[in-house]
C-alpha cells in the first residue's frame, strides 16, 4: 500500500482514479484547489487536501502533513467547452511548468516521494503548450520520476464523449487502469493509448 498525493484529483482521470487506487490498497489524498469539490472527492474514498498548486509553500506544507510516496500529477487547466482550448493555452503551460516545478519542490522538501506526471502523446503546435510539455517531462524525467503520456481521451466526461478521436487516443477508464499499473515503473516516458 502506497500513500499517493494526487493533484488534479476532482478532473475526468482523476475522479476516476481515486477509487481505483483505494480498491488496489492506497491511501489517496486528493487535492483540488476548489473547497467545493472536496465532498465529491471524500465520497470517492480520498482524503480532501484543498490547496492551490501555484502557492508554493501552502503546497509544500500539503504534501508535508499527508507524507506520499508518490506525487501523481494530473493537473491541467482545461476549459469545460473544446472550443476554448486556444483561450487556456497559456494557463495549461503554467499549471504545466510553475505547477508540476511546485510539486517537484514540495517532493524534495518532504523525503522525495516518486513523481508521475501527466503530458500528451501527439505533437503539439509550437507553442507556449509544446514548450510546457517539454519542460515538464525535462523536469519530472530528472527527479528519476515517469511522464504519463497520454492519448486523447475519449468516453464519459470527456471532450470526446460521443465520438472517437483521431490516435493517439484512449478511452479514460483504460487511461485510469493504467496508470495505477504504473505506479511502480522505473523512470521513463510511458506512452499510454489503446
């Protein structure tokens, strides 16, 4: 049994890996910087931690308190509505970059629980998005850590909800199964799709 502090834990993987993690044994604190989101995550079996990533040391007191041995980032800074994703570009690097180099920092100071950190696994446009992935997986790569390279998912809660996207895909429950199975893997890149 592991205890994992899983940022990103209200989002359409999160939710979903939150009681796949307690059935395999683990302790899940999941945070979310949403206070109204916290009963939602209690109800999924994790501990609610309700921070925010961009503030360093509330995070790194955080992480402290719940002592992981594992950071499991899944956070991104997506709007509800595909049709805005241009408009977040800068958000989702930044949650990318200065958010995942907080949970970096929050592990080195708290006994360097083993980071897995989610990006893409399609090419994206040049770009504030594209150096932000690059970036992270740098980052979490360096920290002996495994970047979760995901296909575009598709199912329930998703963008894709009602058809299926181009490869690399995944449907999100199979992306949620996965990365528990992943827990444990030596630091790399793991390309995760159906």
């Amino acid at each position: 049994m592991s205890r994992i502090f899983l940022a990103g834990a209200s989002g359409v993987i999160g939710s979903r890996l939150i009681p796949l993690l307690v059935d395999a044994g683990h302790a899940v604190g999941g945070m979310t910087r949403s206070p109204g989101k916290a009963d939602l995550l209690a109800e999924l079996g994790a501990e609610p931690i309700v921070v925010d990533v961009f503030d360093r040391a509330a995070l790194i007191e955080a992480v402290r308190r719940f002592e992981p041995d594992v950071i499991l980032n899944e956070l991104t800074d997506l709007p509800d509505d595909v049709t805005k994703i241009g408009d977040h570009a800068e958000l989702n690097a930044r949650i990318r970059t200065e958010g995942n180099q907080n949970l970096i920092e929050a592990s080195r100071q708290t006994g360097t629980p083993k980071i897995l950190a989610q990006t893409v696994a399609w090419e994206l446009p040049d770009g504030p998005d594209a150096l932000a992935v690059a970036e992270l997986e740098r980052s979490v790569l360096a920290e002996g850590g495994v970047v979760l390279s995901y296909g575009q998912f598709y199912g329930p809660g998703t963008y894709n909800e009602q058809q299926i996207p181009s490869e690399p895909r995944v449907h999100i429950d199979r992306a949620a199964e996965l990365t528990v199975e992943l827990l444990d893997s030596p630091s790399g890149v793991v390309v995760i799709i159906d």
